[in-house]
C-alpha cells in the first residue's frame, strides 16, 4: 500500500506549482479506495490459488482489519509528509489569530477572559468584538484569522454574517449551522428536528420538550422519578455531559469525561468525571454498560437530529465544530433519556463562590483546544509557491523523494488542487481506473486525517460517533472509513504501522486528566490561578512563572482566591503551610502580598515545593485636584456601610462660617469629613489629597516639633492594646524624634529610652494576645501591671501617661480594671488616654470573624457606653470610631482590616512625600487634614541607615488629636 501511494505520487510530484501537502491530499484522495479495493482483490485470487486452504485460515474480520490497517499507516504516511513539510519551511512571522465575538457580554466578563486566557496560552493573538456586522477583523474574504469563537449573545450574528461555504481550509468556527438549526426551538420547548421526524421518532430516548431557552437548571430527581421495580442498585441522577460534534456529514462526535452531577442523595451540584461516578454508584459491570448506554443515547439523538443534512450541500468549514450540553436523567436504569439540549455549554447550577464552573469550563475549553488544534496548525504554518520533488522510482524497494523548498510569504490557504497543470487525460492515465464516484475529496480525506489522530491521541475525549455498529465489511464510504478507524484502535491498539515503535495510548485510553492525577507530586506547578474579581495579572500566567503584579480600583476591597494545581497529588495553601486551599483576602490601599504555596500533601508537614507570589496593588480613591472653583462637602459615613441608619449618608454640602477659633475640649467632639468638591453628588470630583476632619465647633491644634519635644521632656507614655494603639504610638514617636529608627510588629513588651534625646520614654504592651489558648491568655489586669512594672518608676502626675485602647477588643469592665490598679498602685492622678473603638472586621474574610451591619451598628452604641464611662472616671477620649466609620475602605494591609496604618522603611534621609507641611496651606476650615503631619526641616544631610515612616492618612489624624490631648496648652 505504502509503496502504492508513492510510486503514484512520484510521477505527479515532479510537477511544478503543486503544493507539497495539499497535493498529498489529493493525490492520496484517488488512491485509497483504489488501494484498499487492489488489496482486497489481490488477497481472494491468492484464495482462488493453489495455497487455497492455507489462505481460508483467515477470516473476513481479519481482512476487515489488515485493510484498515493498511488505511491507518497510509494516514499516518501522510501525516509525517504534511508535518516534514512543515517543519522544513519557515514558521509564520504572525501569531495565529483568534477572533472573540463577545455578544452582549464586556471584555470583562469571566467567560470572556476565561476564553482570552486559554487561548493566549495555546498560542494565539486574542482579538475581540461584539458581533460579526461591527467586527473589523471578519471582512469578506480575509483569511488572516484561524479561529472564530461566537459566544452564546452572538451565535445568531455569525450565522448571518460568516458564509461557511466560503471559508479556507484552515479557518475553524465553533459553530455548526445545521447543528444550530436542529436543536432549535421549533415552539414549546420541542426541538425542530423532533417536529420533522417521522412517527417512529418517538422512539427516540428523549423528552419532547428538550430544546429552546428554557433554561433548565439541575434539579434534584425524586423517589418517584424511580419505578417500583427497578432492581438494586437503583441510579436516581440529573446529569450534565459534554458533547462536541467535529463533523455534520458524515457525523463525528466525542464525549468529555467531566459531567456536572446531581443526586437524590448528594444534592450538592458538583464536577466529577463520568466513569468515576458510574463506578461509584453501580458496580463494575453495571458501570461499563451505563457508560455504554449514554453514549449510545446520545448518538441516536446526534443522528435522528443530522439525519437531513446529508440532502444539503457539505460545508467547507471541515474543521468547525460545536460543543453541546445534554442533560440526562437517570430514573433507577443505567439507560438515561435526554431532557435538555442546550446548543452551548452550561454550567449555572455550578457554585460560583468556589469557581467550580470556571475551573470546570476552563478544563473543556483547554481539552478542546488541545483535541482539535494539531492538525490545523500545521496547515496554517506552511508557505510555499513552488515546491520541486525528484523521484527516483524503484521497483519493488521503497521510494526515495528528495524536496528542495523554497520559501515565499505565499499561505498554504491561497494554494488550490486546482493550480496544477495536469489535463484530465492525464490524471485518469496517472490514477488508473479511479472514478470520481469512488475518489475521496480533500476535505473528506482532511476529516479522516484528523479523525484519525483525535481518536489516536490520547485525551479526555472518547467517541461517540460514529458507532462501531454501524461497520460495514464490504463499503468504503467516509463514514465507513472513519468507522474503521475508530475500531482499530478501539480492538487492536497493540498493533503498530512500524516495529519501532513502543506501544502507546489512545483515546479508548484516555489520559489522566490534569486536574484528576494521582500519586505523588511530581509537578508542583499550578495550572492556572482563579480569582474573583478577575485579576489581570502581569506577566499572563504561565505555570512556571512564578511572581506576579495586578492593580485594582479602590472600590475593589476583597479578592477571592483558588489556584489550581497540575496534579491533583499536589496540595495547595495561601500564605502558610496549614492555609487554605481558597480564601477571600482583604486588600488594603497600596500594596498587598498574596503568597500561594505549592506542597506534597505529606503529613504531618507538608513540604513546600514551589512558591507563587502575586502582588496586588489597590488604588487610592479617584480625586480630582481643585481648579478654580468648587464646594466644600462633607461626609459622616458612608453609603455601602450605614452604621447610624438615621443620620445622612454620602457627600453633603457643607456650610460653616470662617471657622471656630476656638480648641477642642476633648477628643471625642463629633465631627465630619470635610473635602472641596466640583459637585457634593459625585465623589470623583473632590480632592481628596485636602480631606480633613472637621470636629463641630472647635478644632484640634497642630502641635509644632518644638513644643511637642518640650512637652514631652521627663514625661512617660505608656500604650497598652493591639496594633492599632501601637500605630499610635510610632506616629508619636517618629514626630518627637523627627524620624522613626526602631520598628517592629511586637505582640509582647517594649521599652524605648531613647526618645527625645534621652529625656522621654515609651513603652508598650500588647493585648489581647489572641494566638494563645484562651486559658493561656494573660488578663488585662496582669498586663497592664507589667506595663507599670517595665515603665517605673513613675509619677502619679499626668507627666505619666497611659493610653489604652484598640480595634473592638475594649469595653466598660476594663476601664473599671484601669481605675482599680491606678488606684492600688497609688497612680490615680496620671493622664489616661482612651483609644475607642474603630472600624475593622467588616468584610468577608476566611479564617477570622466577619461582622454583620447589625454587629457594627451595635458596635456604635457600645462605642458610645465606652466614651461615657471613661469621661465617669476622668480619662481624656480618642473617638476613632466616628473617625474611621466614614473612611472604612480606606484600610491598609493585614487581615481584619482594621488598619489604618503602616510603616515602611526609607533609605533616604528626605522627608517622607506623605508628612508635608500644611502651615501655611490655605484652609477653608482649621480642621485636621489626614495629610497634616509636621515634618522636621532641619534634617541631617549626610547619610543614616535606614529609617521607617509611619503612613496612613487616618491613623495620622486620631494620632494628631493624641498628641493634642498630651499637650493641651500648645498652640499653632
């Protein structure tokens, strides 16, 4: 056979201006049914001979099966010649290029990146439109892109506007019109091939209403949906498979292996693969045949529904395709009916929450991408204008072709069988006594040629159709063909066109799939990282990339996160060993660090193999510098968050006089944002570099370095609370000292001597220690006493200072602890500062308590218990909850986001950009601006190690009002 093939091709290969592939095809078009016929007539006159009854050993399946081998290795032959031709010439300088059309859906759409992605990294350049009319790129003859992806809202514009007759060879569209037209609603829910067929079409294993936009979700069959006798075990399920058609006419058809479930038992919708859950729910024989039965279900419906086709004129898109959703229902047999046709793939009764639909149709969409693009790529690659081939024929012994190709910037596409110079005469001398009834055409052989390695490759596809019952022994049409070749492989996957080769798997082997492997983890890599909102991450992900950057907008205050890895063996966690697999994370103004872990999943410590790191930068709030005129508004809380339902929420027009020339009296004056505007209706208007917090009717002074450094000369401050109360404590440090040269996230308990050249100390404790058992936990009363031991000695004056005070950890009972200790310990005249409550804990956040709107509008009114029982007892009070209800979004990093502070480190000895003078900044109110600090203008010029900066323009604003409180009598 082989030498058949080439001995034919030799002659017609000297010829010029032949496509070196393309003419393969046709020439092996009007050679195979003339070979395989040759074949078999040669073997029955060896029947008729002498060696008669050595012969009749052989039975007609057996030469059923040597013809077809002879078939697979001439495709195979084939092959190698379309891919040698390839690899010798140039590759493209162009990408291959695929076309989205996105319908009703934005760039922005999951699916729409989901589509983007997946084909980035199969090698395409991804360009997208809303629909064919408005599409630049699908202009009438241009055959610059490969592939053509309609999603749902668009199907119907490409019906109108891509003319499939006309499409080249290697252009691939994911839609089949006739397809389309069958499972179309024809009224009521009934497909229109349904209400073609003939009475006997009731036969069908298929409910009358299936088609159309019914939208039908998964829902959970009942008891009854089981007759009564069904024997044990009784299969009671909903299912999704997932079917994609590569061919109408003749029809090709091939199963995913990942179906979307629901059971009486299990109500839960979940992702799992179709022979697993089978297996599960049946035993092994009852399995394998419920297996057997879906396809078979499928198949039947596939046929009765392209049973008209064959009457229409073939398509030249012979590469299209289209993917399928069927749903079946399973009512105590292992033989399903189909209820739901849906002419595209469906996954809403999947959990959004954990991605399981994005991840699932990710999985299909890659498959696909991989079972259907080899072959293509191959045809697209290739360039050629002349290609010259000698021949040196021998007979008997193998034929030798030597090709000398030259290049041009000419497609593969624009070449045609129909350039060559050979008259018809010539042809029917060359090829013998083939007729144009029994020669296949180059599109037919091209669907065999791919046909043959999508069921060669192994995948997680198997096929449908067509069926190996449909064989026929004695007929060469193409579906006979195909049908052939599917049962080759199926039967004798060990037998080999050449010795040298080891066996391999195929397609009635599928491989493991990526996401469903077992053993250890040999690959620690992800496959992809999912997240929500849809980051764009930079560089695109690539498995073996392992660092990443992505911005979002300020409004976007969480990221949920599930990164996937290659091989199920491997395990993942987000930022530590023991973290979990997805998470919502917090995302603080500036920079945030996501870290994802790759392990082995060994126990009890899984050993880290590979590190992801992505890096999220969130954007401040949009403003717009003021020009000319504006408005001052102001605002007390925040629409998305209303802690006091009955007061205003949002942007106000604010109206004050020049100002109140007179201090506040305490820190806990109500007050509100105040901010210049263009418009108090839209907050993207205002400046919000010049926000300010703005107390009723006094203000807060500025305490200049100098008088603060006075003021705190021989005193004593002491901070006892979370980090919050110590964000606190190293603002006030940094403004004493002109800059902040120690820094640390300390849980225990610190002194600082040196502050202030000597003359002032500061020390620290923190509390609650939350990480401990709460047996374990120290109380209130013995940190505190600690504190007052690791400070003395001290004055019970209010040069001794305490301040206490956190997130949402405080309440009265403590600050009846304070006064009883200060009491005992003889320091009941000391200044103590009151930090209350403060936003935090108010987004959705695996792993730590998540507050309702109830809870945080509680935590207001308990607020409001603290401040009047510390004004009972004489103490001085911080409202930071009035403070940061308003300006909530505006968090920094850490988890609870409750931080409105962070220290960087600065190598350089200028000030820090953030801690700019506002002296002599015109104001329309003396209210204190969240960018007031004082910066020290004396700073040494020669170098330093490095310093911190504390930054945060809330924290800075409560830290002012601090400050003023330590020192009432300074003015600015």
């Amino acid at each position: 056979m082989r030498c058949l093939l080439l001995r034919a091709a030799g002659t017609l290969l000297r010829r010029r201006s032949l496509s070196g592939p393309l003419l393969l095809l046709g020439v092996a078009a009007c050679l195979f049914y003339q070979s395989l016929t040759a074949a078999r007539n040669h073997r029955n006159r060896l029947r008729s001979g002498p060696q008669q009854q050595q012969r009749e050993v052989r039975t007609a399946a057996e030469d059923v099966l040597m013809e077809t081998r002879e078939l697979v290795c001439s495709l195979e032959d084939l092959r190698a010649q379309v891919q040698v031709s390839s690899q010798r010439l140039l590759p493209s300088r162009r990408r291959r290029r695929a076309v989205v059309l996105t319908g009703r859906r934005s760039v922005w759409d999951p699916e729409v990146q989901l589509y983007q992605r997946v084909l980035q990294q199969t090698g395409f350049q991804v360009q997208t439109s809303r629909y064919a009319e408005t599409s630049s790129f699908l202009r009438p003859g241009d055959g610059g892109w490969s592939l053509l992806l309609c999603l749902s809202s668009s199907e119907q514009s490409c019906l109108r506007r891509i003319s499939f007759s006309q499409l080249q060879r290697h252009q691939t569209v994911n839609l089949l019109p006739g397809l389309m037209e069958a499972f179309s609603d024809a009224g009521g829910g009934v497909c229109r091939f349904y209400s073609s067929l003939p009475p006997t079409g009731s036969d069908l294993p298929m409910r009358l209403h299936s088609c159309g936009s019914t939208n039908q979700k998964l829902q959970i069959p009942s008891d009854s949906d089981s007759p009564v006798e069904a024997p044990p075990p009784a299969l009671v399920a909903m299912v999704n498979v997932y079917v994609l058609v590569t061919s109408v006419t003749p029809l090709t058809s091939f199963l995913h292996d990942i179906s979307v479930v629901m059971t009486n038992q299990q109500p839960r919708v979940r992702p799992v693969k179709l022979r697993d859950f089978l297996l599960q729910q049946l035993r092994p024989t009852n399995s394998h045949q419920a297996l057997g039965q879906v396809k078979q279900v499928i198949g039947e419906v596939l046929q009765a529904a392209t049973a008209n086709e064959t009457q229409r004129p073939i398509s030249k898109c012979v590469l299209c395709f289209q993917l399928l959703t069927f749903t079946l229902l399973f009512s105590g047999s292992v033989s399903p009916v189909v209820v739901q046709v849906n002419s595209d793939w469906t996954f809403s009764s999947l959990s959004d929450e954990t991605f399981e639909g994005q991840i699932t149709k990710d999985l299909i969409l890659e498959d696909v991408m991989n079972f259907l693009l080899p072959l293509r790529a191959h045809l697209k690659d290739t360039h050629l204008k002349d290609t010259h081939l000698e021949t040196d024929t021998h007979l008997e012994t193998d034929t030798h072709l030597e090709t000398d190709t030259h290049l041009e910037d000419t497609h593969l596409e624009d070449t045609h069988l129909e350039d060559t110079h050979l008259s018809s005469s010539e042809t029917r001398e060359q090829l013998g006594s083939c007729r144009t009834t029994e020669c296949l055409s180059e599109n037919q052989l091209l669907l065999l040629l791919q046909f043959q390695q999508q069921i060669k490759t192994p995948s997680a596809f198997q096929p449908i159709s067509p069926s190996i019952s449909s064989s026929s022994s004695s007929s060469f049409g193409v579906s006979d063909l195909l049908t052939r070749i599917r049962s080759f492989y199926e039967l004798q996957t060990n037998i080999s066109c050449r010795t040298d080769e080891a066996e391999e798997p195929t397609n009635q082997q599928p491989a493991q799939s990526s996401s469903q492997d077992e053993g250890s983890c040999v690959d620690p890599h992800l496959r992809q990282i999912y997240t929500d909102p849809a980051l764009t991450l930079t560089p695109p992900f690539s498995p073996q990339v392992k660092e990443y950057q992505a911005e979002v907008t300020f409004d976007t205050v969480t990221i949920r996160i599930r990164p996937e890895p290659m091989s199920s063996a491997c395990r993942v966690h987000l930022d530590e060993h023991r973290g979990p697999r997805m998470a919502n994370f917090p995302v603080g103004l500036g920079k945030s660090r996501i870290s994802i872990l790759v392990t082995d999943g060994a126990d009890p410590e899984p050993v880290v193999m590979t590190i992801y790191t992505v890096h999220v930068f969130r954007e401040s709030r949009p403003s717009l510098p003021m020009f000319g005129d504006h408005v001052m508004c102001s605002f007390l809380q925040d629409c998305g968050l209303q802690v006091q339902p009955g007061r205003f929420c949002g942007l106000q027009p604010h109206i004050s006089s020049e100002g109140p020339d007179q201090t506040c009296s305490s820190g806990d004056v109500p007050g509100r944002w105040v901010v210049p505007c263009l418009s108090c209706s839209d907050n993207r208007t205002c400046d919000w570099r010049e926000v300010a917090w703005q107390p009723d009717g006094c203000y807060h002074p500025l305490v200049d370095r100098p008088l603060l450094q006075d003021c705190m000369t021989d005193r004593k401050v002491m901070f006892i609370g979370d980090s919050t109360n110590r964000g606190m404590m190293y603002f006030l440090m940094e403004r004493v000292n002109s800059s902040l040269e120690d820094w640390g996230k300390a849980h225990d308990t610190l002194v600082y001597q040196n502050l202030n050249g000597g003359r002032s100390l500061i020390s620290y404790s923190y509390y609650p220690q939350f990480w401990l058992e709460k047996k374990q936990r120290p109380t209130f009363r013995r940190a505190l006493l600690q504190l007052l031991n690791r400070s003395r000695p001290l004055e019970n004056s209010n040069r001794t200072v305490l301040v206490v005070g956190g997130v949402q950890w405080l309440n009265t009972d403590h600050l009846r602890t304070v006064a009883e200790v200060l009491d005992r310990e003889s320091l009941g005249n000391i200044l103590v500062v009151v930090k209350s409550l403060g936003m935090g804990f108010h987004l959705p956040v695996d792993g730590i308590r998540s507050l309702s709107l109830t809870e945080i509008q509680n935590l207001y009114r308990e607020n409001a218990n603290i401040i009047a029982t510390a004004k009972h007892h004489g103490y001085e009070v911080i409202d930071t909850f009035s403070i940061t209800m308003g300006r909530y979004k505006e968090f920094l990093q850490g988890r609870c986001a409750c931080h409105f502070h962070e220290v960087e480190k600065l190598w350089s000895t200028k000030p820090p950009s953030d801690t700019s003078s506002t002296t002599n900044r015109t104001r329309t109110a003396p209210g204190l601006s969240s960018q007031s600090a004082l910066s020290d203008t004396d700073q040494e010029a020669e170098s330093k190690p490095p310093t911190y900066h504390v930054r945060g323009p809330v924290n800075q604003v409560y830290s002012e009002i601090l400050l003023s409180r330590i020192c009432p009598k300074t003015r600015n």
